[in-house]
C-alpha cells in the first residue's frame, strides 16, 4: 500500500506532498489519505507532475462535480479547464487580488487544482495562500460576535467585465452576483471561515454604506496578515490543490513580460451556510 510524505510549509496552512503520481489512477487508500491531510492543510502542493488534460481532469474528479467558470475561456474542447496565462502583451493576470474562486456564484468552488506548464524563467509568479479559519480564529470575541450572522454581496461585473468583456459564456447575459454568510461553517471540518474577499464581496447586508466599507476595509486587511500565510514557488509541472470554503489565494504578478501558463480545474461546491 502505498503511502504519502506530507510536509507542512507552516503550521497554519499549506503542506508539500511527495509519494504521489497524479498522472495514474490513484488508489482509494492514497486518495483518502490526500483527502484527509488537505482537509488538514487546507492547500496541497504536488511537485513533478506532467499532467495532460484528462490527466488533470481525472484528478479533479476524485473531488466532485467540475464547476464551469461563467467566464474564463478554456482550451478547445475541454470547458471544465480554465487557462492561466500571462506573457508581454497581458493587461492583466487572474487572481491578482486576494479572493476565493468565483465566490459570486450561488453555490462557489469547494475546490480548485492548478498545474502550470511554464514558469518564468528568472523566477516570479508565486501564488500567495490564506487561511480563513486562522483569520476568523484570530478575531476578538466582540468582531465574532458583530459578524456572525451576517451576509455579504458578492458581484462579479467589476472583475469579469474588464478581463472577459460580455462574454455570451455568461450566464443569462448577466454577471453572476449572490449572497453569503460573512463565516461560514465549512461542511467537512464543522470549521468557522472567514468569507469575504477583496475580489468580489462589494458590501454587507443591513449596514450604511460607510459601515460596510470600514468593515470590509478592516477584513480585507486582516485577511492578509503574514501570520495566516504560505507562498508557494512554481516549478514547471507543479501542482495546487486548495480548498476554497477555507483558504484566499493571491498570483503575484511581478515577472512581465516573460510567461507563465497553466491550467486549472474546479470542483462545484455547495452554497455556504
Ligand atoms: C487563480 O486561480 O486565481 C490563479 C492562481 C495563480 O495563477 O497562481
């Protein structure tokens, strides 16, 4: 039987699994085991792995359903696949701001699984991860208590709109937009979440404007805190594998104009309570 090395980055969030080829059928004993030390970690990071698309895909499914992005294009063919991809001519990356995937939809990611294919060549191009049980943990028991409860807008057109244009992938013509709890209660670990993001959540339901902006303002910033962190350095064929009921992740663009490019597959989710 096989059996894994996890190595933790930090004891917060974040861990390096070695022992695992995700290029061939996994065993049930070594999907559970990688179920169970992500669900620990909340992000996984696989080293060395060469992943074709169904390769990829097959990975993605031990997970779920695939959640289709309302906007990003993938490659022909394969619309459970989104492209990550920047080089000379890019305005802009996806990701670039702290978010959990395409929280304005009504039921968002649970998870998401990035393999890059090229890195760039003198270094750049980290992904930042948080975790959001650490930032809810870390809030005093006045802020707890002032949030829980409450929900949170989560619109889409300020993101998707610049970068995808009108898109006719989306939905109804419209941009996605739904509404969350500001924590959840993650469904596998009965953890309590941070869910608000720089990315999408807009405002929270039932204050002034200026209250919910000061509010936001103040998570967004408590959301980055270093303490709540793992950075992780790409190398051609690594992989990602993060859960986004519980983590925020951030792509650092500090390497135009070389490329950087991969792939990602989503797992559908359920709506957060
Ligand atoms: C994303 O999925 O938000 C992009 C992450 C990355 O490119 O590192």
């Amino acid at each position: 039987m096989g059996s894994l090395t996890i190595d933790p980055l930090n004891p917060v969030i974040g861990a390096q699994v070695s022992g695992a080829d995700l290029c061939a059928p996994l065993s049930p004993d070594l999907a559970k085991q990688i179920h169970a030390a992500w669900l620990e970690h909340q992000v996984l990071f696989f080293r060395g792995q060469p992943l074709d698309f169904e390769q990829h895909k097959a990975f993605g499914r031990l997970w779920g359903d695939f959640h289709i992005h309302p906007a990003a294009p993938g490659p022909q063919g394969h619309p459970e696949i989104m492209t990550v991809h920047a080089d000379a001519s890019s305005k802009t990356v996806a990701g670039q701001g702290w978010h959990s995937d395409v929280t304005c939809d009504e039921e968002p990611p649970k998870a998401s699984v990035l393999h890059l294919t090229e890195v760039p060549p003198d270094g750049g191009g980290d992904t930042l991860f948080a975790s959001m049980y650490a930032a809810w943990d870390a809030l005093s028991d006045s802020w707890q208590r002032m949030l829980d409860g409450l929900t949170a807008v989560h619109a889409s057109e300020h993101v998707y709109r610049g970068r995808y244009g009108a898109d006719p992938k989306l939905r109804d013509g419209g941009y996605p937009r739904a509404e969350h709890p500001v924590v959840r209660t993650h469904p596998e670990t009965g953890r309590k979440a941070l869910f608000v993001n720089s990315g999408f959540t807009t405002h929270i339901r039932g204050m002034r404007h200026a209250e919910s902006r000061a509010t936001l303002g103040f998570l967004f910033e408590h959301v980055r805190s270093p303490e709540f962190q793992c950075r992780f350095r790409w190398q051609a064929d690594s992989v990602a594998f993060w859960d986004n009921r519980c983590v925020q992740h951030l792509a650092l663009w500090d390497y135009h104009p070389n490329v950087r490019h991969g792939y990602r597959v989503t797992i559908a989710g359920d709506r957060p309570r």
